[in-house]
C-alpha cells in the first residue's frame, strides 16, 4: 500500500479505567491521542463492573476528540486506512445480539466474586486438567468462571443466552459488534486463550471445557486471526468512518507487539493498573510450574505464537489508592518526588494485595498489608515502599521467567504509565539485576493494535518493518544489590496470605 501523508491507523485502547484512540502514521508515529475515562462500579467487596453503554459512549468521545484534534492541526481529516483492537481481557461481556444493549454490567477481570467457586472446583481436583488444556489456572481472573456464576446467580438473563438472543464474548467481541452494528461476533486468539474455554493445543474452543463451565459454544465468537481483515466498520455506528478492522489484540499481547517483541526470548512488563509480564516462546508452549500463565502471545496467518505470563493484579492501582484512598498524595506523578525525599523505606514493607495475589502467589483471599510502621514513619517511606513493592512483585515474575522459559533475558522492555517513572525504572534494573529499556512512546498497547491492523491491510510490508519502527527512550543499568530488600518483601507477602480466607 502507498501511504499518503495524511494516511492513518486508528487504534482503539480499551481499558480498564478509560478509553484511548491514536492515530499512528506510516513511520510509527502516534500523531494524536484521544482519551475518555468511564466509570467504576463496585456493587459488593471484591466486586468490580463496568456499564457496557458507558464503554462505548467513552469510545465514540475518545475518537471524536483525536478526529478533531487532527482537523484542528492538519486542516483536514485523517485517512482511516484500518482499524485496531486492543482490550482489557477476561472481562465478560453480555449484549442483545439485534439492540445491542446489555441486559447486566459486564464483570471486570479484577472481579473475584468467584473466589469460592475456584476453590470448589481445585477440592474436586479439576485445575491439572484445565490448566493442561488452557494454560491457565482455575482463579476468578479468568472469564469461564464469571460466566458460570452468571448462568448459576441470573438465570432469567442466561435464559436469554441460551435462545440465542443474547451473546457474550470479552470487550474486543463487544466493541466489534458496536462497530459493525451488531453485523459481527469476532474474538480473536489472544482474547479467546484468556477465557479458561479455550483448547491452546488446538486454536479452538474446548466442548469439554464448555460442558464443564457450563456454556453453550453457540454463545461464544467466532475466532479469527489477530492481523488481517475480519471485518468493516459501519459509518452510521461509527462517526462516519468506514474502514476495515484488521487487528485485535488482547492488550498485553498487544503490548508485546508494540515492543516488537516478536522473537522468542522477547520480553516486556507493562505497568498499568496491574503489571504484566509477557516473555515469547515461540512456537513452543511451555507449561509453567510456578505460577505463570501460558498465552497466546500471536496468531497470523494460520500461525500461533505462544508466551509465558506473570499477571500481577495491583501495581499502578496502589498508586491511585495512595492518591484516592489515603489522599498521601495529589497525583500519581507527585509519587517519584515523595519516594525519593527520604533515603530508604524505613523499614516499611507494603505488599498491594487489594484484590488478592496474581502470579506467582495466587492467592484472592490475600490483602494488602503495610507492616514495618514506627511512629517515625511518613507517607515519604509509604510512598517509597509502594515503588519497591512493584519492583519486587515483578522480580517475582522475571526470575521464574528466566528458569523456565530457558531463554536468556538481556534486557526487559518496559511500557505503561509508570515506566514514566525514572526511580521505579532503576529500581525495577536493580531489582532485577539486567538492564530495563523503557520504549519511546509509552502508548505501547495501543501502538501494537495498530501494528497489527497495519500489517493486516498493507500499511506496513511486513513485520520486519515493524522491527525497525522500535525505539527506546532510555535504558537504566542496575547500580545497587537489592537482595536485602526483595527478601525482606518475601516475608511480608507471607504475612498478606489467606488473610480473608
């Protein structure tokens, strides 16, 4: 394809607090960033939903805005060539198949109303068999479980799925059917690999996973590859534009393929509201026995890729719990200045658990803990316990990486908003004792969705294009040995264990 100047791949970032629109050019440049928050609901403890109208409405503004932003410096309209997907993962989703309402709020990936049933089903002995056969583990991260409590808590809302009337799918599924006015129900594998429903030796959903969880297959959606055309958007659903989709992702996998992380040995760590850890093996699906996850990490053109994963639930949300729950802080930025006024934590360990353990400890009925406190403790050691306490949970995460995977790991790439933060970076370096390279532009997940749309359609040739589109803001050397520090967060992690149990 011969890309003229005001040619554009528009991502679209769904995430868990809001919604992100770029536009990116043809040399890998985001030339405009849209960005619309939408609400949290939290009906019960451990409960986390979101308003599915109020995903959508956040989507059109964010994608008005960047439009208009363009106009405003350009003069004239962007050239939509293709459209990308990326998406908060594992959170369920429920729509009218003809109105495209939902008849409930979908339940988030924090969600762990599941908690008991997990625990049912790991005494009934079932997790070997489901984590041989999807990669993952039986924990109310994963989607498979929060439809089972939907068909088991709302029986007239699963009537409705089981005629037909109703779908599910994740939030990619959800916003294609937005996009194409209801004409398509797509998921793609990454998404689809997240779900505990699907069979990662085969590519395809599992009968017997569905039989387990109890889930009609006829509900879920089609799987499709994560670049190339799958489907076109609707002009009158969506702001005039009449493009094709090309790319899906869910956005870890996305992330990994802003990073150009491509290659098996690849590695990144995405710091948001969780931090995740995706290193690429290949072709190869290694089956973790310390915690980890095996993904998708890709699949086009017939082609899967695979990846070993460290989901760490809490991480940038501790942040935004010092801001909005303890008011220690005014803004997320103002956390670096506060950690590094004093010279150390003062003994104060914090291990974020707010919505339990992610890897490798999984554990819901973990919760936070701040242990260490004297009365000459301020919230400067809070606020520098919190930084160290992200660096150790993804410590965590890389040393299990490095042993299994059998991949040597000369440097992690690192994106998200806090690798804004240049003492969390060095930390994180020294921590895990190799070099961190922070990309140049931090929108990773959304630069990966765009990646693969462009692909998808000829934008970009092809992925060795894309290799070279990669460039790093700054690269920080480890400088000090934290193994004192990271044992010392060991022992408090075993004090935040079945606190809630």
């Amino acid at each position: 394809m011969s890309a003229q100047s005001h040619d554009r791949v528009l991502a679209i970032d769904a995430g868990t607090t809001g919604m992100t629109a770029l536009l990116v050019d043809h040399q890998g440049i985001i030339t405009g960033i849209g960005y619309q928050e939408f609400p949290q609901h939290f009906p019960d403890e451990g409960w986390v939903e979101h308003d599915l109208s109020q995903i959508w409405t956040a989507t059109l503004t964010a994608v008005e805005s960047v439009l208009h932003n363009h106009h405003s410096q350009y003069g004239t309209a962007p050239h939509i060539v293709s459209v990308g997907i990326t998406n908060q993962r594992e959170t369920v989703c429920l729509w009218d198949r003809e109105t495209l309402g939902s008849p409930r709020r979908a339940i988030v990936w924090q969600d762990r109303r599941t908690a008991s049933l997990c625990a049912t089903m790991k005494a009934q002995g079932l997790e070997p068999k489901v984590a041989q056969l999807t990669g993952l583990r039986l924990d109310p991260y994963f989607s498979a479980t929060k439809l089972a409590w939907i068909r088991e808590n709302e029986p007239n809302i699963w009537a409705q799925v089981e005629s037909g009337r109703v779908a599910i799918g994740t939030i990619d599924s959800y916003l294609i059917a937005r996009l194409t006015r209801g004409l398509e129900h797509i998921t793609d594998h990454t998404n689809a690999s997240r779900t505990l429903l699907y069979d990662i030796h085969t590519g395809m959903w599992s009968d017997e996973l569905a039989k387990l969880f109890g889930v009609d297959r006829e509900a879920l959606p089609t799987i499709v590859t994560s670049s190339g055309v799958v489907a076109h958007t609707d002009p009158h659903a969506f702001l005039g534009i009449s493009a094709p989709i090309a790319g899906i992702a869910g956005d870890q996998q996305a992330a990994l393929v802003g990073h150009a992380g491509l290659d098996a040995g690849n590695a990144k760590c995405t710091y948001g509201t969780g931090s995740f850890l995706l290193m690429n093996t290949g072709t190869e699906i290694i089956h973790s026995h310390n915690g980890l996850l095996t993904t998708v990490a890709l699949e086009v053109n017939g082609k899967r890729t695979f990846a070993l994963e460290g989901a760490i639930f809490v991480t940038g949300a501790a942040v935004q719990w010092l801001r909005d729950g303890l008011q220690i802080i005014d803004s997320a930025a103002e956390i670096e200045q506060l950690a590094t006024s004093v010279p150390d934590s003062g003994g104060v360990v914090f291990v974020p658990a707010l919505t339990g353990l992610g890897a490798p400890d999984w554990d819901p009925h973990a919760r936070g803990t701040i242990i260490g406190i004297t009365r000459g403790t301020t919230r400067a050691h809070i606020a520098r316990a919190t930084l160290e306490a992200i660096a150790c949970e993804v410590k965590d995460v890389v040393d299990i990486m490095i042993a299994e995977a059998s991949h040597p790991l000369p440097f992690l790439a690192i994106d998200g908003g806090a690798s804004a933060n240049d003492f969390l970076c060095q930390l994180q370096a020294d921590f895990i004792e190799r070099p961190v390279r922070r990309l140049a532009q931090l929108q990773t997940t959304g630069l990966g969705a765009a990646y693969l749309a462009g692909v998808g359609v000829g934008f970009w040739e092809d992925w060795s294009y894309i290799r070279k589109l990669s460039r790093a803001s700054g690269e920080f050397t480890p400088l000090v040995d934290r193994s004192l520090e990271h044992a010392t967060w060991r022992r408090g992690v075993q004090r935040s264990l079945q606190w809630a149990d």
